[in-house]
C-alpha cells in the first residue's frame, strides 16, 4: 500500500492553506498515493496557544468541510485522512479526524480522547475530550488505528488499537518548539517524541505513522512568543525500523510503500500479544495504585 504524509505550514488563512494541501493530495494521487494523511487541525493555524472564544467560529463550517474533503477524496479516487474542529451543538466540540473513503463517503471518524492543557497548547479550552473511543476505522485500504497528537504519549490507546485489529496506527499531530528553549532541551522533547511511537509500532508490531505541521505561527495573545513546528513527519516499521522521516522545516509531501504483510511474520517471530498477561492487567484501570 502507498501511503502519502502531508506535511504542512499554516498559510496566512484558510482558502490559501486549503489550496496547498490539495496541490499536495494532487501530486500524491500522481504518485500512486491509495491513502493520503494530513496533518492535526491542517485547515487553520494551531489557534490553540491562547483562550478566545472567537475561534470556536472555526467550526461553524464543520459540515462545508465535511462535504468538502468528501469531494477531494471522490476526485482522486483515495482514502484520505482529515483532522477537524467539530461543531456537535452550541457549546460542544471536538478536534475529529473524519476518514473518506474512495468514492467520499466517510469511513469513521475519531474524537480525539486525551485532551492537553498546557502554555499555548490551551486544548481544554476548546475541545471537549472524545467519547468515540479507541474504536479503528474500516476502509478499503486496511483498517486505520487512527489517533491524534497527545494521544501518541499514551501506550494504552495503541495497544486498544491494536487489540481491535489496527493494521496501522495513524497520528495527525501539531507540536513543537519554544525558541527560548535551549537546543539540547529541544532535542531531547523531539527524541523522546520519536522514541515513544517507536515503543508503539514495537509493542504493536504494528507500522506507525505521524503527520506534523512545520513553520513558525506566532501566539495572538502575545503572552508567548509563539511555537515552531518541528516536522519531522515519519513512518516506523512493526520493529521500530524507521522508513522515512521528513525534517524540520519544509513543506512537502513524501509517499512511501509498505508491505503489510510485515507486520503478521513479525508478530510470528515477537508474540507479544500470546504473551501478555491479561489476568494482571486489571489495576491498568486505575488513575494510580495507591
């Protein structure tokens, strides 16, 4: 299967970002692309970084978006995944990645379910955490484990995925960095974002993709200075192997191939899942064991 990483900055509004990323789905499509994969909230800019009721306006257009990507989907013949702010009633939203199969009908969708609150990752404030569950999403490509951003910290919600037939897991994703911060703290952040997902497609035996934002965009509010996305979209194979990794900066996007197939003769050699042992695992409910 081909699948295509988008890899996006925000352009100054929606119509000129929305024109970029079909450019790139356009290109994919060339390229053989069957399942196209965008970035976290890839419509707009990461409004997050400040509290104002403003931006809820966003998802005043849930449905025109909806209809939209549907047509995308249709026009390329594609699988193709989207992350968008979800108007479900007055007062109610959700960050949701809605799924389109080939001929535009949509194939699920998933809320995102672990929600942030940190300086100028504000989610809280906006998005109400999902109550979909970590339920994968049939389409004709495979069945997707799809997940988004702080949902990729938390081994729980991969091992769900996978425990419900995921053939690969899926995250549209927007972090990055403070400039303030110095560069080895800023290496160590990226590594050990890197290195949690890889945990992922190792305990999952399972191909892990992530699809991140680049660029610079500055904090409306001026309290903080900002946050630079820091790319680094990839793919990891079901042992961790890394099959492509983008950098920092640029735009662009990258369409790779894998081999299903893979990810049933490792979990043949590494049966993780034979052996776990579930009759012990029950206290995994609990917030902590005190």
């Amino acid at each position: 299967m081909k699948i295509a990483l988008v890899q996006q900055k925000f352009h100054s509004n929606k119509e000129q970002t929305i024109k970029k990323t079909c450019e790139f789905i356009k290109e994919a499509a060339k390229k053989g692309a069957e399942l196209v994969c965008l970035g976290e909230l890839h419509q707009s800019e990461y409004f997050c970084q400040s509290e104002n009721v403003s931006y809820f306006d966003y998802a005043n257009d849930y449905e025109k978006d909806v209809k939209f990507w549907s047509d995308i989907a249709k026009k390329y013949n594609i699988v193709l995944l989207t992350s968008l702010f979800e108007k479900r009633s007055v007062g109610l939203y959700h960050n949701t990645a809605v799924v389109f199969e080939k001929d535009g009908s949509i194939a699920g969708k998933y809320r995102k379910m672990h929600i942030p609150d940190d300086p100028c990752f504000y989610e809280k404030f906006y998005f109400t955490p999902g109550d979909l569950g970590f339920k994968p999403i049939q389409t004709s490509v495979g069945k997707l484990g799809v997940l988004i951003c702080w949902d990729q910290w938390y081994p729980e919600a991969a091992r769900l995925m996978a425990l419900q037939g995921a053939e690969i897991l899926i995250y549209p994703t927007a972090i990055g960095w403070f400039d303030k911060d110095e560069e080895e703290e800023k290496q160590k952040q990226l590594n050990a974002w890197l290195g949690v997902q890889k945990g992922h497609a190792i305990a999952n035996g399972l191909f892990v993709v992530a699809i991140n934002r680049v660029g610079f965009e500055q904090d409306a509010s001026g309290v903080e200075d900002g946050i630079r996305f820091w790319g680094n979209s990839f793919v990891f194979g079901p042992q961790g192997e890394e099959l492509c990794l983008l950098d920092n900066e640029n735009e662009c996007v990258k369409v790779i191939e894998i081999d299903k197939k893979r990810s049933e003769n490792v979990r043949r050699w590494w049966p993780f899942l034979r052996d776990r042992r579930i009759e012990y695992f029950h206290d995994l409910s609990k917030r902590f064991i005190d």
